[in-house]
C-alpha cells in the first residue's frame, strides 16, 4: 500500500486555501506591527512604554516566524495584500476633521485592535500546529511556543486595557 502523498513528499502539496490563509494572516501582521510601532512610540515615556514596546518586538519576530513558516511550506508573500494593509492601517491614522489630540480613548481602542490581532494569531498558530501533524516541514515545537507567547501577549493586553479603563474613568480631580 502506498504511503499517503504527505509522507511521500514530507508534507501537504500547497492547497490554494493554505496561501490564501497565511497570506491574509501575514497582511494583519503587517498592520498589527504599524498600530504596535505607533502606539509604542506614542507610550515610550508612560506606564505603558515597557510593555508596549516589548510586544511590539514580539509581534515583529511573530511576523517573521510567519514568514518562515510560508517559505517552508513554498508559499509565495502576495505584496498586493501586504501593501492594502498597510495603506488601510495608515488611513486609520489620519485624523478626522483636522483633530490631532489623541486621547485615552485612541489608546483603547488601539489595545483592542491589538487584542484581536493576538486572538487572530493564536488561532493562526492552532491551525498550523493541524498541518504539522501532515507536514513536517513545519516545526510543532516552535508552533507551540507561539501559540503559548500569544497567550501571554493576551495577557499583557489585558492588563494594559485594565489600566487604560481605569485611567480614564477615574476623575483625574474630584469636582
């Protein structure tokens, strides 16, 4: 009896919904590093700088992991989504009716906006730990320690969401 065309060949053929799929994950990375590098810039003197500026490296080498793991597997980067991503999440930056100040609020909605890219990438991470038991090209392993640093970055935006939540509905002066 043949072996299965995965253990033949070393893993999984390329299906089309594969590429399409980390592809799509890999333009969210792209836009999660920009709102990160902003955000990180924007806190670096704060309670938050440390922290913002330590996930936003992570989220970096998570891209790259990314990356790895799309060479491995011989998917091609599309640039079109890279370049939509990144062109959407500078329009986002742009401010509305000639409004500059950038308030608490912005830092919230910026955490979440981080929230469910790291939720995204932890399924992401799932989803590839499925192919590598197919594929060997992929590294379980490795697979497994993202998906356990995703849970941290969970955590860490979840206490700075705490904090900002806190901040902002506390009166900074009791009337």
């Amino acid at each position: 009896m043949a072996a299965p065309a995965a253990t033949r060949s070393g893993g999984i053929h390329a299906q089309p919904w594969l590429g399409i799929y980390l592809n799509d994950h890999l333009a969210a990375a792209a836009a999660g590093v920009g709102v990160a590098r902003r955000m990180a810039r924007k806190h670096r003197h704060s309670a938050y700088g440390g922290e913002l500026a330590r996930l936003t490296t992570e989220f970096v080498q998570d891209r790259r992991s990314l990356l790895w793991c799309m060479v491995s597997l011989g998917i091609p980067v599309r640039h079109t989504k890279l370049r939509a991503a990144l062109t959407a999440e500078r329009a986002v930056r742009l401010p509305s009716r000639g409004r500059r100040q950038r308030t608490g609020v912005n830092t919230l909605v910026g955490l979440e906006a981080l929230r469910m890219g790291v939720e995204g990438k932890a399924l992401l991470w799932r989803s590839l730990l499925a192919v590598a038991v197919h594929d060997t090209r992929l590294q379980t392993g490795r697979l497994s320690e993202l998906l356990e640093r995703a849970g941290n970055q969970l955590t860490t935006l979840d206490s700075l969401h705490s904090r900002t939540t806190s901040a902002l509905i506390s009166p900074e002066d009791p009337a």
